[in-house]
C-alpha cells in the first residue's frame, strides 16, 4: 500500500454501480446518519455519475457538496452577448 499525500489511510472514491471516481459529500438525512454512523467512520456519499447513494469510510477522498451558488447561470460579458447561438 502506497503512502498518498492526503495521509496513510486515505483511499480514492470508486462507485459500486457504475464505477464512476467522482464521489460527493451527501447530506446526513436522519439521526442515525447524524450520530451513529460517525461512531462507526462512516459517511454519506453520492456518485457524480449515477447519483447512487451509499455510505463510505471517513477517510474515502470525496468532494464536497455544490454551493446552491454553484449551479447559477454564468454571468455573460458584453463580447459574448452579440453572438447569435442556437
């Protein structure tokens, strides 16, 4: 087992459904997953690809959730606003 940068236990994200490797931090739902999954080093995760939901060790390398901010229109710039597209 190869020591990785984030630290010795860390291990990359990989889907069970679809084998995506892009995995994100889910909200914790219920109490259970508030307080009892800690206690076990599990946590929520969703893949980017099938959106399959699934819990995974704390140490599995995830991103972090999109800000509701994250998913807004860019803001468009006086060159682009005289294209004409379809």
């Amino acid at each position: 087992m190869s020591s990785s940068p984030d630290g010795p236990f860390s291990q990359p994200y990989q889907c069970h459904d679809c084998g995506s490797e892009t995995g994100f931090r889910s909200r914790r739902r219920s109490l259970i997953e508030r307080f009892i999954l800690p206690l076990l080093l599990l946590k929520p995760v969703r893949c980017g690809e099938c959106f399959r939901r699934d819990y995974r060790l704390i140490f599995t390398r995830v991103r972090e959730r999109f800000s509701s901010g994250a998913h807004a229109m860019p803001v468009k710039s006086a060159a682009s606003s005289n294209r004409n597209v379809a």
